[in-house]
C-alpha cells in the first residue's frame, strides 16, 4: 500500500500509523478509569491519584528515552512503548478485587513510560525525515501528526466510554490488549529504518538541555498543559457526570468531540499562523496567542462562579479555549522541533516533553485538589493563571523569523 511513496514518506506513515494505534487505546483507557473508578465511589481526589505515577514516569521516562534514543534509535524506543502499553492494558483485565489503588497506580506507571516513549519517538523522527533547511515542511508535518493524534485521542475518549458501557472494563481493556498486540507485531516487521542513533553517543549527563531557547520553551510547556489539566483530567468529567447528571456516553461524546476538533484544528495550525505574514511563528507568536488563550479560562471561572448559563458556558467556552490552545499547541510543537539539534534529537525533544510530563502531572493533581476543595470554576481560574505564566516566559524565545519559503500558508495534510 505504501510502496509508490519515498522511503522517507514510508516511515513517516508508518510512525503515523503506530502512533494512532497507540493513541487511541491511551485516550480509551484514560477515560475508562477515570469513570470506573468514579462509579465505584472514589473521590476525585482519589481518581487523580490514579494518574499520579502515569505523570511521574512520563517525566523520567522522557528524559532517559531522549538518551536512549540516541544510543540505540528511535524506531526500537517506538515499538518497546507501544509493547509495554499490552503489559499495562493486561494489568488492568485482572479479577476486580485485584484493582486496589496501588495495583492500578502500578498499571498507569507503565502505561505513562510507554506512551511517553512512543510520543517522543515518533516527534523526533520527524526532524530526521525532513531535508534540513526545508522549514515551512517541518512545521505542517509536526502539525499534521500532532493535530491527527489528537483527533484520534478524542475518539479513544469516546470508545472509552462506551466500551465501559457496552463491554464493562475488564472485557474492554483486554480488547484493546488484543488490538494493540497485533499492531505492535507488525511494527517490529516493518519499521526497519535505524532513525535517531546520534553519531556521538552522548553521556547520560546530557538529558539535560544546553539551550536557552529549549530551557525557556520546556518551561512554557510545563504551564501551559498545566493549564489544560488543571479542569481537563478529573473535573471536568465528574463535573458533566455528577452536576450536570449527563451519562458515561454523554461524557466520553463530549470529551471526544472536543479533543478532535483540537486535533483538527492543531493540523490546521500552519495556516491560521502562517498564512497572513508569509513567515514563520517565533517567540513573539508564541506569546501573542498565550496572551490571547489566558482570557477564555479567565472568563469562564467569572460566569460559572456566578452560576451563569452554566452548560452554555462550559460547550461554548471550552470550544474557544480548544481552538486557541490547539494552536498554541502547535507552535511549541513546531519550535521545539525546529530549535533541537539533528544529531541526537531525541535528548532535545525528550528533555522538552518532560517538561510537557510535569505540566500534566502538576494539572492532574490539582484538577482533582483544587476541584474537591474548591469546584471547576477554582480549576478555571488556576488554568488561566497558567496560561498568563506561559505567556511571560514566551516573551524570552528567540523572536527572528524565517521567511516560509516553501508554503507555511498551505493547510497541513
């Protein structure tokens, strides 16, 4: 089926493909705990908690994947991922009275190292796979695989729900289990390419970023996906379930149709921002679309404080919240790519995608802490409290352009 595309297209199809398969039983099973475990009287305290070793080893595994990606390439850290993600799944399909919280703490851990492994695989190979200089491509392949995962991601949060509805957990984990084993054998089979190996094999020591540019983006990236978890991975769905009475399906519908326009509008990136100026965003874009971000959350903790057309405020404001964020979601991703060193650019992006880990892992606690103490709105005014310190730390990126030579304006395919 791929054989009349280059090579390099190939695997960039390939490492698509793997990544979707991945990303799909990830937003699944995100969305399978996060209403089994509810249902079975957890606060949401507790259900955060859940997810706390999922975060923390996304943060460690980010870091020592982008140094073993290095020394021995990106398309075995790819697959080891997506094989540890059928371990995990496999963990959570033991007898019910085996789930205790450090049982499903432990299953979640693996399932953090593998996603992150698998994440920061396929963005670093991208950099491989575009000719060097070739800028205006980098950003719309960046785009177009960040923005397609994310849709997909939104429809693992609607198979989540209904799954637990159709199948129950058990039967539904183990499902994806199967699913999943069958995509990662043929993984091993046909990603072939060695991509990633630096050709000087860096010291465990170099985790850690050299680059000014790269420290100031990660740590844009902490508040920023700090500012979407704060009210996405717990508040949110007890809130639509347990205020708003909505069901498992109403929920996961909900969550997925949110997160796949995000995606949808994350591969469009390239052209909402590059099309007016002809060039190609920088520090200064980065700053201008946080700033812009800041003020739905901002307006959306005011209004459902004060109990103002409550679901009105939740489907339209979350709508415009998802379309800012996907683009600025966009332009890290692109910068990061575009900022990291080709040879062993997997100690780059690792290194910026722990930060990416830590934002997760400091939104997840709170969206259950703040929630308990406080309700979505605190969760709200937290999140664009983030955002504004995103937007701070933007103002220090490099601001030179690059003329887009080659068609930043074209929509991403």
């Amino acid at each position: 089926m791929t054989a009349r595309f280059s090579p390099d297209m190939r695997q960039y199809l390939l490492i698509t493909g793997n990544y979707w398969a991945f990303t799909l039983t990830d937003g699944a099973l995100r969305m399978l705990v996060v209403l089994h475990f509810h249902e079975l009287g957890y606060s949401p305290l507790q259900v955060a908690m859940l997810f706390l070793f999922y975060e923390i080893f996304g943060v460690i595994t980010n870091l020592v994947g982008g140094w073993l990606g290095a020394h021995i390439g990106l398309n075995r850290t790819m697959n080891v991922g997506l094989l540890l993600q059928v371990v995990a799944l496999g963990a959570l399909a033991v007898p019910h009275v085996w789930l205790t919280v450090p049982w499903v703490m432990a299953a979640q851990a693996l399932s953090g190292i593998a996603k992150d492994l698998n994440k920061m695989s396929a963005k670093s190979s991208i950099k491989l796979l575009v000719p060097a200089g070739q800028e205006g491509s980098l950003y719309r392949w960046v785009a177009a695989l960040t923005g397609s995962k994310n849709a997909l991601k939104g429809v693992g949060f609607f198979l989540g729900g209904g799954l637990l509805t159709v199948l129950g957990f058990r039967t539904a984990v183990l499902a994806m289990a199967a699913v999943l084993a069958v995509v990662g054998v043929s993984s091993l089979l046909t990603l072939t390419r060695d991509l990633g190996k630096a050709k000087a094999k860096p010291k465990f020591k170099d985790i850690f970023s050299k680059s000014r540019a790269i420290n100031v983006l990660s740590a844009a990236r902490l508040f920023l996906f700090g500012a979407r978890d704060v009210w996405f991975v717990v508040a949110l769905p007890v809130f639509l379930y347990d205020t708003l009475g909505w069901d498992f399906w109403g929920v996961g519908a909900f969550l997925a149709a949110w997160v796949i326009g995000y995606g949808v509008v994350q591969a469009s990136a390239p052209a909402l921002t590059g099309r007016r100026t002809g060039r190609l965003p920088d520090g200064r874009s980065a700053f201008r679309w946080a700033v812009v971000l800041a003020f739905a959350p901002a307006v959306m903790a005011v209004l459902i404080a004060h109990g103002v057309a409550i679901t009105a405020t939740l489907v339209g404001g979350l709508a415009v919240f998802g379309t800012l964020f996907a683009i600025n979601s966009s332009l890290h991703s692109y910068l990061i790519v575009s900022y990291a060193q080709t040879d062993g650019v997997s100690l780059d992006v690792g290194f910026y995608y722990m930060a990416n880990a830590m934002g997760r892992l400091l939104g997840t606690v709170l969206s259950g802490l703040v929630f308990q103490a406080a309700g979505l709105w605190a969760c709200l005014a937290w999140s664009a409290g983030f955002v504004a310190l995103a937007a701070l730390l933007s103002l220090a990126l490099p601001r030179h352009l690059v003329p887009a030579t080659e068609g930043v304006g074209e929509s991403a395919e």
